[in-house]
C-alpha cells in the first residue's frame, strides 16, 4: 500500500509546498551534476603546473538558479498552464474560430517588414550604423532563408533527405568566383548561369542515387557534399585551394549604376550624395529579398502544377505514385534539379557580397543548419522556415551583441562560442513542443469548397 | 495467339505466366483471358498468388515466364511484361487498387484525385513551364481535371469531404477513394484488389454502386474473398491455387466445380449437403464437426447437418472456408485419392490455418 501513499501526500500539500521540495530534489541533483564540471577548473599557472581553480560561487549561482527556476515552473508556471488548458477545453469553438489579427495576415506583414526593415534601420541608426543591421541580420538572414526554401523543395515537398546541399551552394558560389573573375561577366548573366549548373549538379547527384531510400540517400548525399567540397581544396590550378579566390567583382546596379567608388558612375556621384558603403549593403539586400520572392513564388506555383503535386505524393507513397502513371525518376530528378538552383542563385549571391569565397564556407555544418531550420520550420512551410531562419541565424548574430553575458560568466565569456548549444537547445524544445516544427499543418494546393490546412499528423515525412 | 473472331473482344490475355521468388514458385503456368466490358474475378484460398498476379500484369514484378498482351480500344496491343511499371497505367490504360489501402493520407480527397491525372496535366502546362506563367491553356486544363475529379467523387459518395486528408476518411470510404483515383487516371483495365475486405455490409453496398457504375465503362479484373460479391457481379471466374489454375469459366460452373469446392469451399446453405456428398461426405463432415479433436464420435451426415455443420459451414450467403496449407486439395480432387480438406481453416488472414471451420458471416 506504500504506493498509494506518495499520490495522497500530493494532494495535501499546497502547490508552493511542493514547488520548495521540488525545488529542493533539483538543486541536489544539479549540485550532484555541477559539482565536477562547474565548481572545479583544471587550469595551469604560470609555471606550467596543473592546477586545481576552485568556483564555489558559480556553482552556488547555477544550483539556486535550478532551485528557483524549479521552484517557479513547479508552483507557478505548471498550475497556470494547467488552468490555460482547462480553459481552451472549455472554450474550444471560440478559440479555434478567431486566430489573432496577427495569424490571418501573417504573410504580408512578414512582406512590409522586411522591405521596410532597411528604412527603419537607416531611419534610426544613419547610414554608418545602419551597416551592421543590415548586413549581418538582414542579409545573412535571407540568406539562409532562401537556402531552406531550395532545400524544402527536396526535404519537405519530395520527401528526400538530403545531407550534402551546401554542395549546389558551392558550386554556385564558385561558378560566379570563378567565371566573373575569369571573364568579368556581370551578375545578372552569372546568376542564371550559376543555377544551370547547380541544377545540373543536382540532376549528377540525382541519377546515382535515385534507387537509394531513406538513410542511405542520406549517407551518399552527405558523401556528396563532401566530395565537392573536396575537389574544391585539391583542384588548385582552378579553385586555387582553400586559399580561396578573392577579388570577385561586385553587382552592378543593372549596368547603370556602381557600388566601386573609384568608378566613375559610382552610385553616389551619380546621385550626388555622400559616400557610404551603406548604399550597397543595402542594394545588396533587397537583391536577397528578391531572389527570396522569386523562390517563394516559384514553389508556391510548383505546388499547385502537377510536378508539384507529384512531389508531394512522391513523399506520401511512392508505390502508389508509380501505380498511377507518375515516372518516379524523372519526378525525384526535378526536385533535385530545381532545389539546386536556388541553392545556387543563393551562392552566386554569396560570392557576390562576400567577395570572397573558399571551402571554409561550404563545410557539412552548413547542410545541417540548413536542414535544421527546414525541420524545426515545418517541412513544406514557407513561412514557419522563414521564422525558423530568424530564430536560429538571428539568434546566433544575437549573441554577439550580448556582452551582458560576460558580467554574469566572467570576462573571458564568448557567448559566439555558444551557439551550437543554442542551436541544440532550441531544436530540442521546439521538437517537443510542436514536433511538425513551427507550422506542422498542410495548405491544401486545391480545393472544391474551402480551404482547410491539412493536420500534421496525416502527412508523412518520405522515406528516401 | 490464335485469331478467333472474339479476338478484339479480348482486353487481356495472360499466356504462361510465371513468376517466382527464389524457390517458390509464385505462379506457375497461368493462362486466362479477360473480355472486353466484363467483370473477371479472380479467386482463390490466402497466399494462391492473386497479389502476385495483379503485381505481374501492372508492372511492379517482372515475370520470370510467360506474355501479358493487353489490346487498346483503338486497336493497339501493348506487352505489358516489356512495359517499365509507370507507363502500364499511362499508356496501356490499365489502372489498380492494393489490398493495404495506399492513399496519399497528407493530401485530400481532392488532390489525390488530382495526382491520378498527372500525366494529362503535366502535358498541358507543358511540362511545368506554361503552368508556370499561368498560360490559360494550363488553367483550362486544371479547371477539367477538377471538374473530372469532382464527377469521380460523386459517384463514390464521396463529394461532401472533397477538402479533407484522405487519412481522416473512414475505412470504407478510404476504399472507394483508391478506386475513384484508380478511375482518374481513364483506364480501360481496372484491377481491384480485395475491394470489399473489411467493409461493413452498408459499405459494402456503397462500393458495389461505385463497382456496377464503372462496369460500364470499363472492364474489370477483381481479386475478392467476398464469394457473394463474385458471384453476383462477375462474368467470368479465374480460380487460382498454389499458384495454379484450377478452374476457369462462369460463376456458376466455378461454383460447382469440385476441384474449386475442395480446394475453397464457399457454398450455400442449401447446397451444403449435395456437395458434401460430391466431395466426399463423410470425411468432411466428421473434420468439419470435431476440428482438431479426433476423439470426437463420427455420426451420420444427415444428423450432423441437422446440428452442428449446418452452424459452422453454411450460414448467411458470403461465407467461405479456406483450407490449410498442404499439398494441393484440387489436386487431390483429381487423384480421386482422398477427396477431403484434412483440416478446414476459418480464413487464414484472420487466424492460423487449423483452427475449426466457422461461419464468416459479414466481415468486421
Ligand atoms: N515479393 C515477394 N517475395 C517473396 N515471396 C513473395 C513475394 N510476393 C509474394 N510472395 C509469395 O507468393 C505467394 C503468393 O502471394 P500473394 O500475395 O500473391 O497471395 P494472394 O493470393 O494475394 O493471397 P491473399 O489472399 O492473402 O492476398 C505467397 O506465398 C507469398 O508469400
Ligand atoms: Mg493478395
């Protein structure tokens, strides 16, 4: 009977009684956790020996913040949300009838901000300060935005788990370095001519792996990445190696106009106003926003076009697919095509405002962010990836800026340093709260009488 | 081929089909005919090799032996063992179901329906680029595949839910779901496979409304258990075991043909008594009665269907017994050695073979 005990003492104490004794069991155990990692630092002094640094007070800091978090989730936090659910399930019909003005117009909201965003910034921190918000947030951002709108095309329509995109990102990138460096050809011929090629290197990497499923696609596909990436160091007399190529020349404002201030149709002597180099960073980053629109546009149209939707049913079920006319190979092969071409507009957009490419930038931790902003955004989701990119590239730019840290860590605090944890945690907690990432639901591509989003329990994810 | 004048009457004609897996021996040696604008059905006990067949003629298998032909209304033949799987449905027209119901469960009703149409859509918005630029031709298109969409959801009672996920539907519906999709795609062969498995009686009706609709138009190849849905709607009855033909013709010479009863029994009440005597009665009926317990008394026959057998075999019409796995019952038939199943088995989907027979009544 000693098993029905513990329930009852449960019931008898008070919420707040039992938050402190929880809170009590959880600094023991984070005391028990830290005391090694935390509270002792192997170090050496200045004469080379091992010594032992001691860090009670931080160790006193991180099991009180344990205790009082415990203490605040358990007696507070646990018993509003247990009364926030009991009041949807109350009220379920009113709450799932009037989603916030916010939700309805998600979409073009999301379309003013971002092309106000580098006015508003301007508008606040002048040209010069406006630089670092633009470029770093802004255009790094977008960047990755498009990168996960051309890998969900692969992942989240056709259900094909690819490791090894940043390969159609380098190929671009290196398409553009080395062909505008070589033959000065402006960007707006490259831009094209850098997706051609990445398509084509899809279709290289489709063709070899078309009979592979699930994670032996995924094996190959990171070999793949790989492979690139490593024809790029080795094949100096081209590439020049992982010295990389630099000098790439920059985008011209369609012909008319340079962001070269030696030029002599320099952008501000053609307007008359003071030099900045704010001018291009922002001409650089309405390009993004542009090359984004193109890639939104182009896959919500896809969607609703038969190669679209056989995408899709590619995802849901291969076998019926084939059972119903659809030629499996020639359906995978256009999505790897079509997702490497934008993998490869966004890396001849990269060389372009870098100026500067080598295979530092195309490492496999680029394809695993990438991926992981498609998953933790919703497969198939534009706007959930496009949030899910702001999270995570936002949050890592973010943690520059906070050197409030280091008055709680200590001087020697590089919060950069964290952000693979921000990362993990981040993808931990979003996959427990919303397992189906940010937007887990399904936009229909067609309708007879109303539009209804599809759940995400009924979707499936692909099995190759 | 030889060209008899019922030639162009002919939709499909299989001639020493084979297919094995390893050793087993899937198929051996099957040749039948399906007839333009007919339902064929073709039956037989758990693991004859139905599946594999349908799996040999739409592609998905590649025969070890033998040549399917499949003639086209306007004339053209096709081969369809030459033919890679995805083109089967595409150009020689023939379309199927599975038995594990495969419904793009993400996408709804709609969209499925849609899919089905892929090639003909795909053609018009030229292989992607005028669809992409909103060409009208493109949207004249589409405005027909979801008028078509529509006309196939209504016929499967299907049109109030056109905007839902196929995975929300229920089990039934789900069915005639796979079959309006299959009917999308305009073929002139359809192969269902097990259709009415697992139905409850109303949905039962419900898909033989749909199934008597598309006779009309299209022949029909039916893999089914249910043995009243084939006795009512087929024409003509391909009876299969171990992988070979024991019996062909119609529904009623099928039916009683001893080979098909011994290997398959599936009678009606009052017929249980003359082909038990044909089968060989008494040993069936004492099987039949005690099952596995041999200790149990044998009895006379008529007492025996007075009482207990007439409960365990014969009971509303649709039920069927299947036998165990063993050597050939049609076989035995023949010999004339020992005329009876040793052991009759409720279905062996449902339960290990070896069980004692029972009544199926209507499923589920
Ligand atoms: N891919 C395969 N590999 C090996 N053996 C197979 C394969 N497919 C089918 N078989 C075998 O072929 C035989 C016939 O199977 P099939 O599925 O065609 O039977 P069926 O008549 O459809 O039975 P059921 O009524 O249970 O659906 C079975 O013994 C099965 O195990
Ligand atoms: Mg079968």
């Amino acid at each position: 009977m000693a098993v029905t005990v513990s329930p009852e003492r449960d019931v008898v104490a008070t919420p707040v009684q039992r938050a402190f004794r929880e809170a009590l069991y959880a600094a023991a155990i984070a005391l028990g956790l830290f005391v090694l990692f935390i509270g002792l630092k192997t170090d050496q002094n200045i004469s080379n020996e091992l010594i032992l640094v001691q860090r009670w007070g931080l160790l006193a800091i991180v099991v009180i913040a344990t205790a009082v978090g415990r203490f605040l989730y358990v007696g507070y936090a646990q018993p509003a949300m247990e009364r926030a659910k009991a009041q949807k399930a109350a009220a379920p019909a009113a709450a799932a009838t009037a989603p916030g003005f916010i939700r309805r117009n998600f979409n073009q909201i999301g379309v003013a901000v971002l092309l106000l965003y580098p006015v508003a910034i301007v508008l606040l921190f002048g040209f010069q300060g406006s630089l670092k918000w633009v470029d770093n947030f802004g255009i790094q951002i977008l960047i990755y935005v498009m990168l996960a709108w051309g890998l969900n095309i692969v992942i989240g329509l056709a259900g094909l788990l690819d490791l090894g995109y940043v390969a159609f990102y380098a190929v671009g990138a290196y398409a553009y370095a080395l062909l505008g460096t070589h033959f000065g050809l402006s960007f707006w011929i490259l831009l094209p001519a850098a997706g051609l090629m990445a398509a084509f290197w899809g279709v290289m990497l489709g063709f070899p792996v078309l009979r592979l499923r699930g994670d032996y696609l995924a094996i190959v596909t990171l070999a793949f990445g790989e492979i690139i990436r490593l024809v790029i160091i080795n094949w100096r007399e081209v590439t020049n190696g992982s010295a990389g190529i630099s000098g790439i020349p920059k985008v011209s404002f369609f012909g008319l106009m340079s962001f070269n201030v030696s030029d002599p149709n320099y952008i501000a002597k053609v307007l008359g106003i003071a030099q900045s180099g704010a001018y291009y960073k922002i001409f650089l980053y309405y390009l993004i926003l542009g090359l984004c629109f193109l890639t939104a546009f182009v896959t919500i149209r896809l969607r609703r076009l038969p190669v679209g939707r056989a995408w899709e049913a590619l995802r849901e079920d291969e076998i019926a697919c084939r059972s119903l006319g659809i030629n499996t190979t020639t359906t995978k092969l256009t999505a790897f095509a079509t997702g490497a071409m934008f993998g490869g507009f966004a890396g001849s957009f990269f060389a372009a405002r870098q100026g500067f490419v080598s295979p530092e930038s195309f490492v496999f931790l680029e394809s695993a962010i990438i991926l992981a902003i498609v998953v933790l955004g919703g497969m198939g989701s534009l706007g959930g990836i496009a949030v899910a990119a702001l999270v995570m590239i936002g949050g890592t730019e973010i943690l520059r800026e906070l050197d409030f840290l280091k008055a709680v860590f200590g001087p020697d605090f590089t919060p950069e340093l964290y952000r693979m944890l921000l990362f993990g945690m981040a993808m931990v907690i979003v996959m427990l709260w919303k397992p189906r990432g940010f937007v887990g639901s399904r936009e229909p591509t067609a309708f007879l009488k109303e539009r209804r989003a599809v759940s995400g329990s009924f979707t499936k994810e692909g099995h190759g | 081929m030889n060209a008899s004048p019922s030639m162009n009457d002919i939709i499909l004609q299989v001639e020493h089909l084979s297919m094995k897996f390893g050793g087993l021996v899937a198929i051996g040696d099957l040749s039948f005919q399906a007839k333009r604008g007919e339902i064929t059905a073709l039956i037989g006990p758990n693991g004859a090799g139905k599946t594999t067949v349908f799996n040999c003629i739409t592609g998905f298998y590649k025969p070890s032996e033998g040549m399917i032909t499949l003639n086209r209304r306007d004339g053209s033949t096709y081969l369809l063992e030459r033919l890679p799987n995805h083109e089967i449905p595409a150009r020689a027209k023939v379309a199927r179901t599975f038995q594990n119901i495969r419904l793009f469960s993400g996408m709804t009703l709609l969209e499925n329906l849609l899919v089905a149409q892929h090639n003909k859509l795909m053609k018009a918005s030229g292989y992607t680029m005028l669809g992409l630029f909103g060409f009208s031709s493109y949207r004249k298109a589409s405005a027909e595949s979801i008028d078509l969409a529509r006309h196939w959801l209504e016929k499967a009672n299907l049109v109030d839910r056109a905007d839902d996920p196929a995975g929300d539907l229920p089990y039934g519906a789900q069915r005639r779901l796979e079959i309006a999709r299959a009917m999308c795609t305009g073929p002139e062969l359809l192969c269902l496979d097990e259709p009415a498995a697992g139905l409850n009686p109303k949905e039962s009706a419900a898909l033989n409304a749909l199934l008597m609709d598309i006779r009309d138009t299209t022949s029909i190849l039916l893999i089914e258990h249910d043995m009243s849905v084939v006795m009512q709607i087929s024409d003509h009855v391909v009876v299969l075991e171990y992988g070979r033909k024991i019996s062909d013709g119609s529904p009623q010479s099928v039916r009683t043909d001893p080979r098909v009863i011994a290997a398959y029994l599936g009678v009606d009440d009052e017929e249980v008594e003359t082909v038990l005597t044909e089968v060989g009665d008494e040993d069936v009926i004492e099987q039949l009665d005690i099952g596995p317990d041999a200790a149990h008394g044998p009895g006379t026959s008529s007492s025996f269907l007075a009482g207990p057998v007439t409960d365990t075999i014969g009971h509303s019409e649709g039920e069927r017994v299947t036998v165990s796995k063993g050597a050939s019952k049609a076989g035995q038939v023949d010999a004339k050695a020992n005329a009876a199943p040793r052991k009759p088995a409720e279905r062996a989907t449902a339960k290990p073979a070896g069980s004692t027979a029972k009544p199926r009544g209507g499923r589920k």
